[in-house]
C-alpha cells in the first residue's frame, strides 16, 4: 500500500507519485491524502481511496479496510 499526500516536496507531487507506483506495481493499493487539494476519483490511479485531512484514525482503518477486503456490510 502507497499512503501519501497530494502535496509532497520534491520534484513530482504525490499524484505523479501514485500514478509511477501504479504503473510498475499495479498491484499496491493507493491511498492518497490532502488538506488543500482534492482530486477527482478518475485522477487516482486504479480506483483508490482520497481522504480529506485533517482525519481521525478510524477514517483512515476504514479506508485501509474497505481497500483490502471491499465495504463492511
């Protein structure tokens, strides 16, 4: 799994990051997070999660869960 913010330092942000790591593993699942910007679904490589900060952790085993096993019931 790839956790990363949108805004990151360096010389690609965490979009360009996530969209590399899904084209050499396509297998790793994105999360991506942002307190300023917020992507369109279809900018998130493969159908990965976006969580708005600032959040409580519950937000985030929530996202983690419903990546790895689908949405609780």
């Amino acid at each position: 799994m790839l956790f990363t913010d949108v805004d990151i330092s360096g010389s690609m942000d965490g979009m360009a990051l996530a969209e590399q790591v899904h084209r050499r593993w396509p297998h790793v699942l994105l999360l991506i997070s942002s307190g300023y910007a917020r992507p369109h679904p279809d900018e998130i490589p493969d159908h990965g999660h976006f969580v708005l900060k600032p959040c409580i952790g519950a937000t985030l085993v929530r996202h983690i869960h419903e990546m790895m096993h689908g949405p609780r019931s």
